[in-house]
C-alpha cells in the first residue's frame, strides 16, 4: 500500500524498497472553471541539481525540448498540453542507479506555460499530485497531494529525490514561486 505525504515530510525510498531502482513518477491536476480565454498548459521540468545547489551542465535540465538525459536516468515521456482526461498528465522515468554522481538531488517541478500572458495561476488549479511509482511492476510507492495552498503562484517545486548516506529519498517540497520557469531556471542556476 502506497504512502501519503504531506507537505515538508521525507521519507527514503531505497533503504526500504532495497529493489527500487526504477521509478516512474505520474504528475497530475485539474483546473477550475475559471476562463481566461486560453486553455491550460502545465509542463513538468526536473532540474538535475549537483554539490553546488545548482544546476551545473545544460543537460541536466530536462523539459519539453530535451526529453531525456544524456545518460538515460530521467526520461520525460511527453508534454501534455491539456490536462484532459483523468489519471496522470505527464509522467517521468528515473533509473536511481545510473543517475551520474555529480548529481545529487532531482527536483520535479510545474510551470504553466504563458501563464502571465493568459493570466493564469495555481490558484485555479486544483487536486495536484505526484505519485512515486515502482516502473518495474507499476506499484505505488507513494503519493503527495498539492493541496489548495497556491494563488498567484506560477511555478512550483512539487519534490525532489536526493541522496543521502548511499541511499535514495523523496521530499515533498510544494514551493511556489512567481514568473513561472524563468524563475526556476534562476532559482537551480541556470540562464534563461
């Protein structure tokens, strides 16, 4: 049976799962009836995070124009541009055991593409989550509600799997942050 998190709570992956080693993380959400005049386009991006807290080679940023890393160990399997339908709307692929060793946290995070231009929020999306999947059998391992915290927030860290002590861990993060992926990509060091 899958676990529940909470905002703020940890919990380590591999020390209890000692076979976990492929991961496949199902992103989902909804959006309220508010219209803007556009539709919603929630795109899922992970920053690749190394010793230094940031992002240290463009590779290690994966999102909707570079799909997968070099190496293989994460793998976005495609933008979902509408959020229709129910189940997950954008999934990622992680291979713990071949994630280079100058990485040392994967952060998961939602932006909504031209959300000042369309003048739109996460105030107006709602039943966001993530769930940790085992790829190899398809059990859930875990899963993390977003809540209903959000207003004017265009961007969020929903978690991140980091090392610790040889082993794997997931962190329910939920921060949100405005000006969408171009501040992300300052906030994990990149240049936009």
């Amino acid at each position: 049976m899958a676990i529940t998190l909470k905002k703020g709570q940890k919990i380590d992956l591999t020390k209890g799962n000692p076979g976990l080693k492929n991961l496949k993380l199902g992103l989902g959400w909804d959006t309220n009836s508010f219209d803007s005049g556009y539709d919603y386009d929630l795109d899922v991006s992970v920053f690749m995070v190394g010793k230094s807290g940031r992002v240290e080679r463009d590779e290690d940023f994966i999102f909707y124009n570079n799909l997968k890393h070099i190496s293989g160990c994460v793998e976005h399997l495609g933008d979902n541009r509408t959020g229709e339908g129910d189940g997950d709307d954008e999934e990622i692929l992680v291979s713990l055991d071949i994630i280079p060793k100058h990485i040392e946290r994967v952060a998961v995070t939602v932006t909504i593409y031209e959300a000042s231009e369309r003048r739109q929020n996460f105030g107006q999306v709602n039943n966001s989550y993530v769930r940790v999947l085992n790829s190899d059998n398809e059990e859930e391992v875990l899963r993390y509600d977003l809540g209903e915290e959000f207003s004017i927030e265009t961007a969020i860290t929903v978690c991140e799997i980091y090392r610790h002590n040889g082993e794997w861990k997931f962190s329910a993060v939920g921060a949100g942050f405005e000006g969408g992926l171009e501040a992300l990509c300052k906030n994990y060091g990149l240049s936009v």
